[in-house]
C-alpha cells in the first residue's frame, strides 16, 4: 500500500462485510468467548470482542496470539468497555498472505486501521504486548486521528534509530547472533520451530516467565553456527499461569497456521526502517501508559529506551513494574496487570 494513501485513506481501508461465528476453539476457554471475521485491509481477519463502550483493541505478539490476552478480556468489559482483539496478520485464524512483503508495517498499522472502521467505530485506545508494542507505537504515530490513547507492554517506545537494524544486531550479538537476526533467513527459524510446535511454545513461554530458573531466562543471542532451540530449556513442569489446556491450544494454533507469517514481520525490519524515515526522532503525543514485569528481558535490552521513555513520550501517565513478572506479565499476574490498565483507562474521557 502506498504510504500517502495509506495516511490519508481513514476508513477507506475499512472492511464491506462482517461475518459473526464461533472460531475453533481447543482450549475451553477459547470457547467462552464471542469469535468474529472481518475483511480488513485485503485480508480477512479473526477477532475476539466482549463488552460494550469504549473501544479498545489489544495487539498480540510473538511467539503469541488473541488468545494470550484471555485474561484482561473479561475485566475489561465488565469495567464497560468494548474489548476487541484480533489474531494479527499472518497469525492464528486471521488470513497469512504468501509474500513477505505483506507484513511490512504500513500494511501492519493498515490492519488495525481498517479493524476500527468494520467495527463501525473512528477512535480506539490501542494496548500492545511485546510486537503488538510496536504495532500500537506505528498505529499511535501514523494515525493519532484514530487511535487516542496507547498502552505499552514490555517493550518501551524508543523513535526510529538513525542506524539500521542490522547493525543494532550486530552490537546486541556482541560476537553471538541475536536472535532478530536468525530470524531473516527464509526457511530456518519457522522450520525449526514447526518440528514441535508444543515443544518450542513450552518452552517459550516458561523462558520468556518470572518462572524461568536462573539459566533457563530467554537468550536473546547464540553462538553462530548453532540452532535457536540448542539455547532452549524445557521446564519439569507448567508454571502455574499456564494450564495444559492452554499450551495445547497455543500449539494447535501454530500447528495449523505455522511461524512463517510471523517471522515475516521480522524480515521487513530494515524495510520498515527504510520507509518510516519521516518519523525519525518523532514523540508519541497520546495520553499513554507503559507495564511490563519487573524481569521482564524488554527493559533488561532495551534499557535506554526504557530510561529516556518520559522524554519520548511526554504525555506518558505512569510507568508500572509488576513484581514477580517478567514478559509474560498479563499471563503471569493478571490481576495486577488489570488493575493498572483499569486505572488509566478509566483516567481517560470516556467519548
């Protein structure tokens, strides 16, 4: 999509159709929830809504899906509002577009654009977790017209780097490969990842939690000439915020749809980079708020972002920790999560 359409289109990107249904659904509480389609943006697209009011919409990351947000969904919509979160593109039951170039950013932030407008709405609050951090950042800043306030989870807003992200690989790696940068090559990470799907989301999930034993933490980088899962632990047990019938529904889900869409958004990193030029030093403006778990790796690697966060984003209303949280805080402690939600969200104007 050209970029000056994609400003200036509003909700020209909106869907024509929106079809209600029940999606499947391995895990139970999967099925206790309302499951929609919408035709967003050239894809069609699986959500989940709940509630009535003001809209807000949470953007999942990887390895995750709609389904990481169960947690918040109920809360949010017994606090009176209208919660809406969507599988995103190549995620999940949402449509994963064959060539790569279809996860470029703008296409991204098209999305969720054309999400709010089949919804019938034209202002949102947009929250996002770890990529979906990213998503909510763009959507903030290409279209501050739409979405009015922005909840940031685990990864704080840093503005565009004036350095490409290759080279802010090179210096994370520090003689390892960071694990952005294993994830370019076509065909290696989402093959690796596909022999287990269940084994890979184990031991993801419990790497990326406060539950992760001294060691067993997520490793941003390897040496070379090794597999991402050499790195990987497995646990003796679930934590206790992860029930089998949640890892099975994780695994069926990726199973199903597979890690290439996914890792696609990774391999329009230096693309992304190269057409976002226009938003180099740029502020977000919105009303916002950051959470992540006080282990949470996001703030461990992304501490200078994380420390200049108040000077990036100005109208930053708190900033929270969650004790005994790492990345997967809205799993890990839900209520305490929900609690700092609710509160900046019922700090806001309601219309």
């Amino acid at each position: 999509m050209n970029r000056r359409k994609f400003l200036e289109a509003g909700t020209v990107l909106a869907a024509t159709g929106l079809l209600a249904g029940r999606a499947s659904a391995a895990a139970p509480a999967a099925a206790q929830f309302e499951h929609k389609f919408a035709q967003v943006n050239g894809i069609r697209m699986h959500y989940v809504e709940a509630g009535q009011g003001p809209l807000v919409i949470l953007l999942h990351g990887f390895p995750l899906l709609w389904y990481s947000w169960r947690k918040q969904i109920p809360a949010l919509a017994a606090a009176g509002y209208r919660v809406v979160v969507p599988d995103q593109r190549g995620y999940g039951q949402t449509e994963a577009p064959a060539d790569m170039r279809a996860y470029n950013i703008t296409e991204l932030v098209g999305d969720i654009v054309g999400l709010v407008a089949a919804l019938g709405e034209t202002q949102a609050i947009v929250a996002g977790w770890d990529w979906g951090s990213g998503i909510a950042q763009f959507c903030s800043l290409m279209r501050p017209d739409i979405f009015r306030a922005t909840v940031l989870v685990s990864n704080p807003y840093s503005p565009r780097l004036p350095v490409r992200p290759s080279l802010v690989w090179q210096k994370l790696g520090n003689g390892k490969v960071f694990y952005q940068q294993y994830f370019q090559t076509p065909g290696v990470a989402e093959r690796e990842m596909a022999r287990d799907p269940k084994s890979f989301m184990r031991s993801a999930l419990y790497m990326l939690s406060d539950d992760a034993l001294p060691g067993d933490e997520w490793k941003f980088a390897f040496p070379p000439n090794t597999l991402m899962l050499d790195s990987m632990k497995q646990p003796k047990e679930l934590p206790p915020w992860l029930s089998s019938a949640d890892l099975d529904y994780y695994a069926a889900e990726y199973a199903r749809s597979g890690f290439l869409g996914p890792l696609n958004w990774y391999r329009n990193m230096e693309f992304d980079w190269e057409i976002t030029s226009y938003l180099t030093g740029a502020k977000l403006l919105q009303p916002s708020l950051f959470i992540a778990g006080e282990m949470d790796p996001g703030i461990q690697w992304g501490k200078a972002a994380f420390e200049q966060i108040e000077r990036n984003m100005p109208n930053l209303r708190k900033k929270v920790l969650i004790p005994h949280a790492a990345h997967m805080a809205p799993e890990e402690q839900p209520e305490k999560f929900n609690a700092a939600l609710l509160e900046f969200l019922n700090s806001l104007p309601r219309n």
